[in-house]
C-alpha cells in the first residue's frame, strides 16, 4: 500500500470516528431531553397567609434513590423547573432563616432542621440541670419557618403541564411567660432579668414530622413594666414528647450585687395548654429582695447565687 492509499484510509477512519461520536453526543442530549419534564411549582400560602419570607427551597427525594434535587425561589408564588421524569418524595422550607441548621439531608426521613447552640448563665444552667443526667445543653430559640411535605409524587412525559403544589406552614410553636406580682422589681435595671426554659425539643424531622429525640433548654431575657410584671415571648419546636419534666429558671442579678436564681416547675401548665403550639405559662409570685447599697452606689461584683424553689399555687 502507498503513501497516498494510506492517507485516503486514515481520512477514512477520522472520519467514521467522528460521524460515531456526534451521533452517540446527539443521542445523549436527547435522551437527556426526552427523559425531563417541565414541572410547575406553586406555594399555596392558605395555611399562613400573613407569612413574611424571601425565599423558598425544594428538595425532591428520587423514591428509587440517587441524591435529592435542589430548588431554590425567590418568587414565592412558585415557578417552573426542568426535573428528570420519575417517582419522588419532595419537601419545601422557607430558606431565609438565621438560627436553623440542616442535617442529614440525603434522604426524605432524615431530613431534620435544628437550632444552633446557645448561651445560659451559669446559676440558671446548673439550677435547671441539678436532676438531670445527662445535662440538658442550650439550643438556640428556632426562627419560624414554614414548611410542607408530599410523600407520593410522580413526574411523566406529557404534554399537559405539570404541577407540584405546596401548602407552607409554620411548624415553630410560641411559648410566652409572665410572671406577676414580682416585689421590688423597680429596682431592677433592663437586661438583669434572664432564663431559660427546659425540656424542649432541639429540633424537627420534616419528612417524618416528627420531633428530634433530644431536649435542650431554651434561653430568654424577660422584660419588666417596672411595677410588678416580667414577660418574654421565644419560639420553639415543640415540647420533646418524652419528657415529663418542664422547669424555668429565672435569674436576677439586683442592683447590690445579690445574684439569685428562682426555679418553677411549669410542667402541668405546658402538658395541659389548649394549644401545643401558642402556650402561656403563667407564674405568680417572684420574691426580690429589697436591696441595700450603703451609700446608695451600685456594686460592680456579684456574689456567690442563690438557687430558689418557687412553689406554685394549684
């Protein structure tokens, strides 16, 4: 064989190469085409419709397995996506949150939001942490989020549009305190009167909508009227069902240095309430002392604290 014969077949094979690989290319984005549909999302706000978010995120869940598929809206009315055809589990959250953190977000029943660690005074944790093994840690007050689930969605070729539709709502519950007929409390500076709540549960299973195993106790500063009222109001994810046992802690420093920290088990208050998910407790009675600053100054230490149990009336 020549020179030239050679060319001419090597011409030839380049040629049969390349014709091979754009078709196998072509066949390849057209499976991929013919294999996705265009999915409209609608959020469906019915359920909170004074909701006030920014963004929302979709996860869908291939029930046949694989990794979940990310979403993200700005409109919160919804939009359009391109999804691969198939069966899924989807859920939706509002993603404009400070406080949650996510984990295990592979899969549809792990998929759990969770508040980050927080900060207790010393004498309120110790006092709410006396009985209890293992120690109580602090989580973070949750921000409220608005969420949805839908277990059974399938997605085909068709050439009538699609819809995934969302009913958001906020799983966050508000639990307010007020303590009444508080003496001396005139004496008592802004920001010298905080606590913390235990037996709350860290966080939520979205899939599951179920809560986390795990209690932690919930921080939060009371504010006075400067008569004879304190109150604060915090959001959680609920009470951890398998805890029997609710206490407040509430610690004052007062202006002469006493440092005391008053204990109230709320217990019944909290397993009663009407609404699991908007509970008053209400306290009465919280002894302060009167102080006594010689000179009329303010000391700048703070002695040793005392832990109170405050009995409540039945």
């Amino acid at each position: 064989m020549n020179r030239t014969d050679m060319n001419k077949l090597l011409k030839a094979a380049l040629i049969i190469l390349t014709v091979c690989f754009v078709s196998c290319r072509h066949k390849e984005l057209y499976d991929e085409k013919i294999f996705a549909a265009d999915v409209r999302v609608v959020f469906d706000w019915t359920q909170s419709p004074d909701a006030h978010v920014e963004t929302m995120r979709v996860y869908l869940f291939p029930v046949d397995g694989g990794k979940a598929l990310l979403y993200e809206f700005t409109d919160l009315q919804g939009g359009k996506i391109t999804v691969p055809v198939g069966r899924y589990k989807a859920l939706c959250i509002n993603s404009d949150t400070d406080s949650l953190l996510y984990r295990d977000m592979d899969r549809y029943d792990t998929f759990e939001v969770y508040s980050s660690e927080g900060n207790l005074n010393a004498a309120a944790y110790a006092t709410l942490n006396q009985d209890e093994s293992p120690a109580e840690r602090v989580g973070l007050s949750p921000d409220r989020f608005y969420t949805d689930r839908i277990e059974n969605l399938r997605l085909e070729i068709t050439e009538n549009e699609q819809t995934i539709r969302f009913l958001p709502e906020n799983l966050a519950c508000r639990y307010r305190i007020e303590i009444r007929n508080v003496s001396n409390l005139q004496y008592v500076a802004a920001g010298w009167v905080t606590g913390g709540l235990s037996g709350m549960s860290v966080g939520r299973f979205l899939g599951e909508n179920q809560l986390d195993a795990e209690p932690v106790i919930i921080p939060f500063e009371m504010h006075s009227d400067g008569v004879s009222t304190l109150k604060t109001e915090f959001l959680t994810f609920g009470e951890y069902s398998l805890k029997q046992t609710h206490k407040i802690a509430v610690h004052v420093v007062m202006p002469d240095g006493n440092d005391k920290c008053y204990l109230y088990d709320v217990s019944e208050q909290i397993h009663t309430a009407p609404n699991p998910r908007d509970v008053l407790i209400i306290l009465d009675g919280l002894p302060l002392p009167k102080p006594i600053v010689p000179g009329g100054g303010f000391h700048a230490s703070v002695d040793e604290w005392e832990s109170i149990d405050v009995d409540l009336p039945m």
